[in-house]
C-alpha cells in the first residue's frame, strides 16, 4: 500500500509541474497563418526603404559653438588635479553653513 501512494505522489508531482511550467510558454502566440513573424509590416517596411535620409536637417551642421579657451582651462583644473568643487544645487533660497566634521576621539 505504501508503494503506491509513493508512485501516486510522484505521478501527481510531475502533472503539477507540467501544468505550471506549461503556462510559462507563448507557444500560442508563435501559432500565427503568417510565413514569418515580421509579416503583416509591408506599410512600415516600404516607408523605412524608400526613407532618402532619417536623420534631421540640422544634424549635418558641424560647426558646434565651443569656447577653446575654457575646455583648455577646465582639462588642466583637471590634469593639476586642481578641479573645482560643484555647488550644490538645492531648492531653497536659504544659505545654510555646511557644518564641520568634528575629528574623531581615539
């Protein structure tokens, strides 16, 4: 009698995981009437062929406005190790006082 229960318990195991693991698939979307699964995208596909140039006008523009003198002074801060501390950004008008760390008792 003990056999059998453990042969049951074991059948039932093995449906339950079947039939959780079964729901994990998207078998039934990969069923489709279509040769592959980009068809049904004609309309797309034919605007993004006959497209002359995606990108928009102003990207050929290469003359980018840029002050050399600063990027200059900015890569030595940053070559001397000498870059400035960023200020903290916050949305109050208040100035607080940054409160000194006090040193640690030994």
């Amino acid at each position: 009698m003990r056999r059998i229960d453990v042969k049951r318990g074991v059948r039932l195991a093995a449906l339950a995981c079947t039939l959780l693991t079964g729901a994990c698939t998207d078998m039934y979307l990969d069923r489709r009437d279509t040769v592959s699964f980009g068809a049904g995208d004609a309309v797309a596909a034919n605007k993004v062929a006959h497209m002359v140039d995606p990108w928009p006008a102003r990207s050929v523009n290469r003359d980018i406005a840029f002050d050399g003198e600063r990027m200059q002074a900015a890569a030595e801060r940053y070559r001397t190790n000498k870059v400035t501390p960023l200020s903290a950004a916050g949305t109050s008008s208040v100035k607080y006082d940054s409160v000194a760390p006090t040193p640690a008792a030994k």
